[in-house]
C-alpha cells in the first residue's frame, strides 16, 4: 500500500505549486489540493513505510533470489540424478550384455564340449569296431592257419606217398632196364656184336622213354590247383606234365617257375626270386606237357609254382623232392 503513496506525493506537489501561484480566482483547485495534501501521509511516515516497502521488497527479491537458486539447484541435482541414472541404466545395460555374452560364451563352450564328447564317443566307438574286426580278422587267419597247416600235413603225408611210389617206379624201371640190357647182351651174344649193340640202344630207348623222374599234387597258396604232376623221360627229353585232372582259375599272364623256394616258403614276395621261367600256363585245364631244357638242373631247384606276374600272387605249387 505504502509504495503507492510516494509516488502519489510527488505526483501531487507540482499540483498544489501550480494551484497556490495560479491566485484566489481557483479556490476550487486550492480547495482540492488541500484535501489531497491533507488525505496524504506524512513525509517521515512516507519515508519509513518506503524504507521498510523498499526493505520488505529487497527481502523479497533475496527470497526470490534464493528461491530461484534453490530451482535451479533442484533442477540441477534432478537433472545430474537423471544423468546417474540413465549412466547406471547404461551400466546396469552393459553388464546385461556382459552376462548375455558371458552365458553366450559359456553356452558355446558347453556345445563345443558335448560335440567333443561326442566326437570321443565315435571314435571309442569306431575303435571297439575296429578291435572288434581285427579280432575277428584274427580268429578267422588263426582259422586259416590251422587249416593251412592240417593242409600241409596232408601234402607232407601226399608227398611222402609220391616218394614212395617213384621210389618203387624207378625201382621197377631199374629192374626193367636190367632186364632189357639182360636180354641185349643175349641179343648180342646171338646176333652178333653190332646188331647187339643196335639192340642195346633201343631198348635203352625204350627204358628211357616215359620213365618217372619226380610226380606229386599241388599245393594251393592263393588258389587251388586241382589234378597231379611228373616230370618224365620222353625220347631222351624230359618234360613236366599235368594229368587230365588238371585244373585252376585262370588269369592273364599266369607263369610256370622252376624255384629255389620249397613251396611251404614260397610266397607273394619271393615267387620271382632266381628262379627258371619254364613257359607261360596253356590252358586252366585238362593234361599239358613243357620240355624241360637239357641245360637246366633240376637239382638246384625245389619247387614247381604256378605265378601270376600281372599281380604278383603265387597260385600255388609243389615241392620237386
């Protein structure tokens, strides 16, 4: 209230000059001025309700002052509260995505685990079937084995025989031969010496021709060969013969060998090894006969193989002795 009476009081002063100098002749506007000057305060009233207005609204403006600092540092304190807030949020976001990634890491580390697992499982697996086929593999070469060796015995037994009967053969042919020089000498004494002597060679023709040298059956090694063997005295050659029983698989390029090798040593590696090329195989079957060359001895050689030289497997054979 009192701040609008100073300004009032110095609105009105100029009036109330203006109306005393203006004379008697405006006693109405003299008349007013008094009123007003008399409705209006003292100057010392006025002054001290202007000091205390002037007190009143500078402890107004330092209130609003304060309260316009305590705003903005309310609004400062909410927006740094916002600040660490959205900067928890971000944390609190990023350690979400830490654990999404940690958990992610652990998940592809458990699946790489069970693949591992898994991975040792089929190889255990795989291992035991391989074991298993190896034992199997084994008992079915022990079988083999055995059969091989009661195979052998019967060779041996076969073989033994086949010795036997050349030995009485040749005994028999030793027994001819003397009886046929027996009756060449006595040709001779009858017809004299040069028709004995012509007499003489042909009977020694004669004994010599299909006399037994060795015989015997095969032995099979890769595959079985069927029928028997000799090797004879024929006109004064020899040759090596197959019976009519005679029979094999056939295959390119199978190869008739005069061996150093018995035939229970002989095998796939040493078939070829120093031994005399006779002749190519004629036939899968059925009776055949190869000369054997004047020049070869057979006494160096022990064994008579049948080979295949396209691949290297050995048929099978027999032992010469």
């Amino acid at each position: 209230m009192f701040r609008f009476i100073l300004p009032a009081v110095l609105f009105l002063t100029p009036l109330l000059i203006s109306a005393c100098s203006a004379g008697d002749d405006k006693p109405s506007k003299l008349s007013e001025a008094k009123e007003i000057v008399t409705e209006t305060p003292d100057v010392d009233e006025v002054k001290d309700d202007n000091r205390q207005q002037v007190e009143n609204e500078t402890k107004l403006v330092q209130e609003a002052r304060l309260t316009e600092e305590t705003l903005v540092a309310e609004e400062t304190l909410v927006a740094e509260e916002k600040r660490l807030a959205e900067k928890q949020t971000a944390y609190l976001k990023m350690q979400q995505i830490e654990r999404n990634k940690r958990v992610q890491s652990e998940k592809q580390a458990a699946a790489r685990e069970i693949r591992k697992t898994e991975a040792e499982k089929v190889t255990v697996e795989r291992n035991a079937a391989d074991l298993l086929d190896a034992q199997a593999r084994r008992e079915v070469d022990e079988a083999e084995a055995v059969a091989l060796l009661a195979e052998t015995q019967q060779v041996e037994e076969q073989r033994q025989e086949d010795q036997l009967r050349l030995a009485e053969l040749q005994k028999q042919a030793e027994v001819k031969i003397a009886e046929q020089h027996k009756q060449a000498e006595i040709a001779e004494q009858l017809r004299g010496q040069e028709a004995a002597k012509l007499q003489a060679t042909k009977l020694q023709a004669e004994a010599l021709k299909d006399r037994v040298i060795a015989s015997g059956t095969f032995t099979k090694k890769k595959k079985a060969i069927k029928g028997s063997w000799s090797i004879v005295m024929d006109g004064g050659k020899r040759y090596l013969r197959f019976d009519d029983a005679f029979k094999t698989k056939w295959a390119d390029d199978l190869q008739i060998f005069l061996s150093p090798q018995s035939i229970t040593a002989a095998n796939h590696k040493n078939a070829g090894q120093d031994v005399y090329r006779l002749a190519p195989l004629k036939s899968k079957n059925g009776a055949q006969n190869y000369a054997v060359p004047d020049n070869v001895d057979l006494s160096v050689y022990n064994s008579i193989l049948i080979h295949c030289e396209e691949y290297n497997l050995l048929w099978g054979g027999t032992d010469i002795r």
